[in-house]
C-alpha cells in the first residue's frame, strides 16, 4: 500500500509536507509537518495533532516552543490498523495548537 500526501497548515503561517513511501496495514504512517511562525510573538507549549477520521486513528506530537519568525520540523507516526484499507483518498485533519488557540487545515492521503 502506497500513500502520498501533501499539506498545508496555517500557524500565524504554517506549512507542513508529507512525503511518499510504502506502508501496509498494521505498520506506521509517517508523517513530516514544518511548522512556520510568522506571527510577531513566542508560541509556547505547542502541539501537532494528525487524525483520519475514516479510520480513526491520530496522533499527537510532542510540546515544544516556536519563537516569533522562527520553524521547526516533526516527524509524527500513526499506527495504522490492522484490518485491510481500501484504497482511496482518506481527509486528514492537521491542527497546531496551544493553551491560546488553535489552527486546523484538511489535507488527503491516498492510499492504493
């Protein structure tokens, strides 16, 4: 099974992109978001949730601070499920967020 995925999430400005490989079902989808503030103040205590709500599955990132003008890159997985995907194009959810707001962005993965 193969996915390809590319996304757009928005933090003051964000940009976050996801390469392709080969994934099977049972294993990991691994995903790759740059984080970009171009806001004029420090983030603090940020995190980076993936869902895909067709399957149920997410994932959360660990906290970390972004200063003013400044990026940061994170690698996240989601375990994929056991049983068989059909392949198709499945929504997933990115979102950036702290105690102070949050910024959420769709994007697809295909999977085939």
């Amino acid at each position: 099974m193969k996915y390809a995925i590319l996304a757009f999430l928005l933090f003051a400005v964000a940009f976050g992109s996801i390469a392709s490989e080969e994934v099977y079902q049972g294993r990991e989808l691994a995903l790759h978001v740059n984080v970009v503030n171009n806001g004029d103040r420090s983030a603090h205590d940020l995190a980076i949730r993936a869902y895909v709500p067709d399957l149920g599955i997410f994932a959360v990132s660990r906290p970390f601070d972004l200063e003013s003008d400044d990026s940061q890159g994170r690698m996240m997985f989601i375990d994929l499920p056991a049983y068989e995907i059909g392949p198709g194009l499945y929504p997933v959810r990115l979102s950036v967020s702290n105690d102070d707001f949050r910024e959420t962005r769709y994007t697809w993965v295909y999977f085939n």
